[in-house]
C-alpha cells in the first residue's frame, strides 16, 4: 500500500432502534461517558482513513459524533445494500480506491482488526466470526465456504437448517475496492424473505465476477452488535472490562472491580486504590497513591498524589484535590480546590471555595455560596479550624489560622488568627421540661 493509496469508509447508521424501545437512537446511547457510535469512530480515527462516510437516519437529530465527517441521511430504510449505496454517493475524492463498512452498533471493533483488513490484498475482504456453543441458534447470517474461500452470506432467516448449523457468522464488517463496490451495487435484488436490499449478497456477486475474496476469522466478542437492552449491557459490561484491565495492567488495585463504572477518559496512577462500588464520570484524573472509598461518585476532577476520599463522597464541577488532602463520609465538593493535607471528613458542602493548606473543615460545615441568582466564593485560608456546623456565607474570606466556633453563621470576613462567634445566646429555662412532661401526661390520662 502506498502513500497515494487511498481508503475511505461507510459507517451505516440509520437503523430504527425499535427493539431497543428507545426515543433515543441506540447509536446515542451512553457507553462509558461515550456513545455508540463514539466508540465506533473513535477506533475509526485510529486508522489512515481519507474519509468517513455516516449512513444516518432522518429521524435521527444532528449529533455531535457527526462533526468532522460526511453524513448522508437515507430517507428510506430498504436495506443494508442501499445504506452502502446511499454512502458511496458522500465521497468528495474520485481517487478513493477502497472502502471499508462498520456498522454503527459494533462498538468494541478494535482498530489492531481494523488494520488487519487494511492490510489485505483482496478484491473483497470480510471479518468473520465462530458463534460460541451456547448461542448457535443465534440468529446471525451464516457465512458459507468452499475450499476454505468465502463463496455466499446466507441471511438468517433465508437460511435452511444445515446453513444454520453452522458456527461462523458474517460480522457486518468488509473491505471492497471501490471499483468493485461500484459495479456490484446495482445487481443487489431484494427478492428475499426481508425484501431488503442486502449488502451480504456482495460476496457472491463477487464470486461470480472472478474477483479474490477473503475472510479474516476474528473473536465474537468484539463484533458483538446492539438491538435490545440486554445487549447494550453486554456490551457495556465488556467495556468496563477493558478499562478496568488496563488500569489494572499499569498498576491500580480495584476491589470488586465489576461494581466499579469507569469512564473512557478516566486516568489512574500508581498504587492507587478503588475500593468497591465507586462511579467515575467524565473528566476524572487521578495521581499516584490515592484512595477512593466506597460509594463515593466522581466527575471532572483533578486528585493529587495521596489523596483520600470518601466512603460515599461527591466530587465534581472542576474539584482539584492537592496532595494529601482528605475527604470523607457524605462530603460533597463542588468547584472547589482543596489544599494539601486539608481536611474535610464529615457531612459537608463546599462549593465554589478555595481552601488552604492544612485547614480542617469541621462536621456539618457548608459554604451558602448561591443567593438565588449568583454563585459566590468562599475562600477558606492556610491552616483555619471551622468548628462542627459552620454555616459560611458567601461572599467571604476567612484568615488564615482563624476559627470559628460550633454552629456559627458567618457573614462578614474573619481576619487572620481570630475566632469568629455567631450565636444567640444560650437560655435554661430551670426545671422546665420536668413540668412540661407532667402536664402532657396528665393531658393523656384525661383524654
């Protein structure tokens, strides 16, 4: 192949989702902070492609997946043959000399397969796969050989039972020169059971014209496709798989790691610990050493090296975490930046806050940091103690090494090194509740 050589590819994505049961298109449905179709082009933009080419459908609502590739709407479902067909049409450069077509649904193609059939010499080159035994009467179109050449795809529901015994099945996937593609197009008939037009009735068509025809056996995992909901959550799961593997493989220890949700942008350094049932959304960057307890949900956040968090914390809105900072039990951060070895252990609220180095941010504090039409800062200095329930209003600053004491609300700033006191001044009332409780039982007695 060289330099000149050029290859574009049809992603065919109009299909209805109507087994998913589902307003939203299956392509748009969320796998690990990316969709479907993501997946899809993601691997895609991994190979030396000139073009991509999506085959969508009209009811299908501009996505941003689309940006930066063709799209072509095909107005009417006849087929996998016509989506190729309608796609063909979407190459600007007449110099394109091969095509290859992905299904948008297969979102666990690897792009290592992908360059397998880039690599192949043949005229028409498909990926086949071996159904496992358990799932032989799936009901996949069924590739049929002669001398160890792919000759015919005999559709599931066109096929007899000695074609559906047999294990390998057609993947969706083909390399075709487009030269090839062009002439073979035309002849596709939609005599058959579907009356569609199939884009597997290339390879006999092929056969019948001399061309070379070759097929790349690969694993049944990675072509899996999706229809149902018990699909995508096969699918999903084997995503979560790879990631937690790979993190796995560079170092980081996961407790229980299949109650862990990762997403694919999440990052984890060294001897980090994920201990079970905890969510990462999207934008999560994690250092060396750190410790993420249970039930604890992050997203777009930034912990430093030896950190900890949780059980059951919240992190998000852009929180950085700076070295040896810790958070605990039912604490949520929000647009915050905790700095290194400050602590905020129990049943807080920080949002739009910067607090320093060392500081301890007592039980039940919180930052009031929205007026109802504005956020606020709060700025919480090097080394302050905020005493358990510390209510601090936003616009504010507290000195560094200041305090505040229990239940205190904060309004005005509080200088350095001062103790900050806002209460009502506490009443007993001498044997009041004694006589409180004699008379509400008397009241029973006589009701």
């Amino acid at each position: 192949m060289t330099s000149s050589h050029k290859i574009g590819c049809i992603v065919l994505a109009a299909g209805q989702s109507k087994r998913l049961k589902s307003k939203v298109a299956k392509i748009f449905h969320d796998l690990a902070g990316r969709s479907v179709l993501g997946h899809v082009l993601h691997t895609l933009n991994q190979l030396p492609l000139n073009q991509v080419v999506i085959v969508a459908s009209p009811i299908t609502p501009m996505h941003p997946d689309y940006l930066n590739h063709t799209v072509i709407v095909q107005d009417r479902q006849l087929g996998t043959g016509h989506a190729a067909s309608m796609g063909v049409t979407g190459f600007g450069a007449d110099d394109i000399e091969e095509v290859i077509i992905v299904c948008g649904d297969t979102p666990l193609l690897l792009p290592e397969t992908l360059m397998q059939l880039i690599k192949s010499t043949a005229d028409l080159t498909l990926l086949v796969a071996s159904l496992p035994d358990h799932l032989l009467d799936a009901t996949y179109g069924r590739v049929m050989f002669e001398h160890d050449k792919p000759i015919r795809i005999v559709e599931y529901k066109d096929a007899d039972d000695s074609v559906r015994a047999s294990p390998l099945i057609n993947a969706g996937v083909y390399k075709i020169k487009v030269d090839l593609l062009k002439k073979l197009l035309p002849q596709l008939s939609n005599e058959n059971a579907g009356n569609e037009y199939y884009l597997t009735d290339l390879v006999h068509l092929a056969v019948e014209c001399g061309a070379e025809i070759q097929a790349i056996l690969v694993d049944f995992e990675e072509v899996l496709g999706i229809n149902t909901r018990i699909e995508l959550e096969k699918v999903d799961a084997i995503i979560q798989s790879r990631l937690v593997s790979a993190l796995m493989a560079n170092g980081v220890t996961f407790q229980q790691p299949q109650t862990t949700r990762l997403s694919v942008d999440t990052v984890i350094g060294q001897d980090t610990v994920i201990e079970p049932c905890v969510i990462f959304k999207k934008g999560v960057t994690i250092n060396t050493n750190v410790r993420i307890k249970s039930f604890s949900y992050l997203e777009n956040c930034h912990l430093k090296d030896g950190v900890s968090v949780g059980p059951h914390a919240h992190i998000r809105g852009g929180c950085v975490l700076d070295e040896d900072s810790e958070v605990g039990n039912f604490v949520e951060l929000k647009a915050t930046h905790l700095g290194k070895k400050a602590k905020a252990k129990h049943l807080t609220y920080l949002g739009d806050a910067t607090v320093g180095n060392f500081a301890n941010i007592g039980a039940g504090t919180i930052t009031a940091n929205y007026d109802g039409f504005f956020k606020h800062k709060t700025i919480i200095d090097e080394s302050v103690h905020l005493g358990a329930n510390t209510v601090l209003v936003a616009p504010l600053t507290v000195g560094a090494e200041a305090m505040t004491a229990a239940g205190a609300v904060i309004t005005e700033n509080v200088p350095p090194g001062a103790l900050a006191i806002s209460r009502t001044p506490q009443k007993n009332k001498e044997n009041w509740a004694c006589l409180y409780k004699e008379k509400m039982r008397n009241k029973k007695k006589i009701n």
